[in-house]
C-alpha cells in the first residue's frame, strides 16, 4: 500500500539505497528520486532499480511529500537550509544519522513536518552496491521526537519503518545519543584504536578474537569522525569510563592480584552472557 | 597412519577434546586416555568416543608415547612435576597453553621431550560438549622449541599439527609471547573492559558492532586472568601502547580537530582492510 507519492532519497549509500530498495519492493512509494554528490551512485542506483530518477542537483526533490536524509550527519546539516528551500512546507522529512541531538535541534528549526531516525542497521560497508532492501528487517528504529513534532508526521514515520521490518522505539535525542555512546560509539574507538596499537607484521597472527574486535575499525573514518564529533561530549564521558576499568584490569595485572582480576573479568562475562 | 601407539590428554575441554576427536578420526592414536577433574566431562568424552578410557587420576597416563598438556596455564605449571614422575622419559610431550614463556622455561627442565604448541583454534566457547575434530582444519599452530628441543620430538608434533589441519610455524616462546599479547590478549582486555563499561539498561540496544567487539568477553574468565598474568610484561607494555591511541583519538575528539582524527581513523581503516 502505498504511503507516498514522491520520495526522495538524499544520499543514496548503503542506508538511503536500502531504504529506496524496500520502498519499491513494498510499493510504498508512487515514485522515489535520489539525489548525489557522485554521477556514479546515481547510475549504479538507476541500474539496481533503487530510484526512478536520479540528479546531482537538490532541486529534483521539489513536490516530494517524503525527504529522507541520508548523508552523513555534517552534510546533511549543511545542506538542510537548501533543501527546505526548494521542498514544500507539507513534506515530512527525515534522517537516517548515527547521532541525533545536533541534528534534531536544528533540522527541527528548519522543517515543520521533521522527525529524527535511527535505524540501527547497517555494517562496515557502505555504498549503493551492498545496499538491500532487507537489512532493516528485524532491526531497532530509534526515532527521536521533540517537543515541536507533529504527531501524524511522527505516526507517518513511524508506518514507515514498521513496513520496512523494524521495530520501533522512540526516545528524547539527547536520551539517544548517551546510549549510542556506548554501545556503539565506544565499540568504534576501541575498534580503530586496538588495530592502530597492532604492529603491522603481527597482523598475519591474527585469529577471530582480533578479526571480531576490530571488524568495525574498517568503517568509513570520515563518516565515523562526523559521529564522534557530533555526540563529543557524550564520548568524552564514556571513554572516561572505559579508560577507568582498563586501568583497573591493568592495575590487577601490575599487582598479579589474580582473585581482583578473575572478579573484573567474571562480572564482565556475565554482563556479556545477558546480552 | 598411526603416529602414537598411547597418547594421553591431560584436561579433555574444547581443545583437548578437539585434539582426541581429530586423532581418532584421523586413527592417529593406538589408544587415547583423558584425564580431568570433573568426572562428568570424562563421561561426555567417553560417550562422544573421544577416548578410550578416562581418570580422574594422573596415573592413567602410565606408559604414554605423547602426552598433550591441555589443562589451563596454571593448572599445567602445578601439575607438571606429578605427571613427569607417572610418564615414561621418553614421552614426547606438549601443551596448548596460549601463553608459552612461563610454560615453556619451567617444562623444559622437567620433560626431556618437550615442546610447546599453541594452536590458534577455540573460540569463547569451552568444554568437551564444544569440541569438534574439524576445529585445526586451516587454523594456524605455533610451535615454541628451544635451544633444548630435540629435532625427532619437533619434527613428530609438527607432523601431529598438520595431520589435524592446521599450518604450522615456529617461533621462539619470547616472541610468541610479545605478538599473542598484541593480536589476541589485549583483543580480549578491550572486549571485558568495553561490556564493563555499558550500563546495564544499554544492552538491550547493541547493535552488530557491539556484539562483535565484545563477543571474546563472553570467554571463561579464570582462564583468561591465568593468561594475562603469565604474559604480564608484554601485556602492560602492549596496554600501554592501546591507551597512548585511545588518548590521541580522545584528545582530537576534545580540540574538535577533525582533520587529525580523520587522518587516525583512515590509518587505522586502512591497517583493517589489510587484515
């Protein structure tokens, strides 16, 4: 059943890609139009029946009743007073970014129909080439309401994801952007630092434990420098306590306080057997 | 072919298990005997035919031709001198303890066929319920000789490895040390520090990435504190190392320098992609 008219898809990566995959699988959309940075993208979009109509200028969003944004969260702040322009006051808009207080608490200005999105799906990889109109299928949609969201543009949204498989929670921005700190944020340093401190000519030693931990570290750096910088302070204060239980495990290796150190470890085995 | 007329298998868990699994498929062993302290794992391993016969008594080893050390690092060191009065001299002996200096130095005195195996198979898992005879297939075995280690007694565990599937290449305990406390026991610290750290009420939001990057803090953790104090110095060295880059990335989150974090995280992406 059809949910739009005119969709378009700013960005179309890996998340905005996917999100026009599963629109025209469901037929959610009467027509769906991307806009890129990359001649490229458009054509691999094109081929792999993602959109209709494709161009690197903003203006082909006009009409749209849907603008979802789907670049990384410094571009879309960027281009959001140009988009507002040429898109009509009725359209609902939203955006796919990895951190939302930043974002919300400006595109909320500029849009009167905006709601944040968080589909917590994805992977290191990236591009229009691995998008699939599957990838949201059982995942968690966080979206992110303010005080100035209008219910039906969030019930709207909210339609949206379902259809596409997610289950949808909603939580204030800055409540998400803490969480996301943590679990996913926090991971993503860790990732990038651990395969940094690897002397390259130990990486041919490496087994699943180093390939797990560090999987991630193979994401996108400007993409990732974006989120860190967005939702810094939140990140200062995880990785202050992540850098307080290294020092504890460390501090119970330096004093070969073996019962400490079984205890930190059990706890933490614990923790991850729950999740 | 048969390579051993007696092997006995000190510690039947995940990889010993592994070990008496693959020989028997292989029809390595004329007989295989286990010992263990826990009377129900014998049980499991005699009901999966992984042996022939088990004791909880070291005596059953009496009359072995290779003895495979599979216990956890202290537990080997502890009852070294116990299995060496049992063995006969000419024993070939080995272990698979994933830390090899301590092990070695001491077991080399003790056993005048002995050397150290490290292969680099298991997972978080454990127990003789986990083991499979295909768990070396591909993986990467290191052996730890020293200026001691008989050629006969290197030349026979080399050609027990590659029997089971694995690749196998030597390196001094030292260095083995030094690179497993980078590509695998500072993985581990970072996975029980990073779940230590998210907040109970988070976990319900992991994504992929935190699952991945915390999935090895889900290993026994009595084992794991035995590793990291038998590999102590190189581990304190290694952390150091890992919270110098986590400070750096931190530091750039801090003074909003985006360029210089950017140019951490590609270097760090890069290193990832040639993994």
């Amino acid at each position: 059943m059809r949910l739009f008219k005119k969709v378009a898809i700013v960005g179309v990566g890996l998340i905005g890609g996917s999100i026009a995959l599963a629109m025209k699988k469901k037929k959610l959309a009467g027509e769906i139009v991307g806009v890129s940075r990359h001649r490229n993208t458009l054509k691999l979009a094109l081929k792999r029946g993602a959109i209709d109509r494709g161009s690197l200028n903003l203006k082909i969003i006009e009409g749209a009743d849907l603008i979802v944004l789907c670049a990384p969260v410094g571009v879309i702040l960027n281009q959001a007073r140009e988009i507002a322009a040429i898109a009509p006051k009725s359209a609902i808009v939203t955006d796919v970014g990895s951190t939302k207080q930043a974002i919300v608490s400006r595109l909320d200005k500029i849009f009167p129909r905006y709601i944040g999105s968080h589909p917590l799906a994805g992977s290191q990889r990236r591009g229009i080439l691995n998008a699939q109109s599957d990838i949201f299928k059982g995942s968690l949609c966080i979206l992110t309401p303010s005080r100035n969201t209008h219910r039906p543009t969030q019930d709207k949204i909210k339609r949206l994801w379902l259809r596409l498989g997610a289950r949808v929670i909603t939580l204030p921005a800055a409540r998400h952007d803490k969480i996301l700190s943590f679990t996913s944020h926090l991971p993503h340093i860790l990732a990038f630092s651990l395969i940094s401190a690897v002397p390259e000519g130990f990486l041919k030693f490496a087994s699943t434990g180093l390939r797990d931990t560090t999987r991630i570290a193979a994401s996108e750096s400007e993409l990732w420098s974006d989120i860190f910088l967005s939702n810094r302070k939140n990140i200062l204060r995880s990785l202050d306590i992540l850098q307080n239980n290294l020092g504890r495990i460390k501090s119970a290796i330096n004093k070969k306080d073996k019962r400490l150190l079984n205890r930190i470890l059990k706890q933490a085995k614990d923790k991850r057997d729950r999740l």
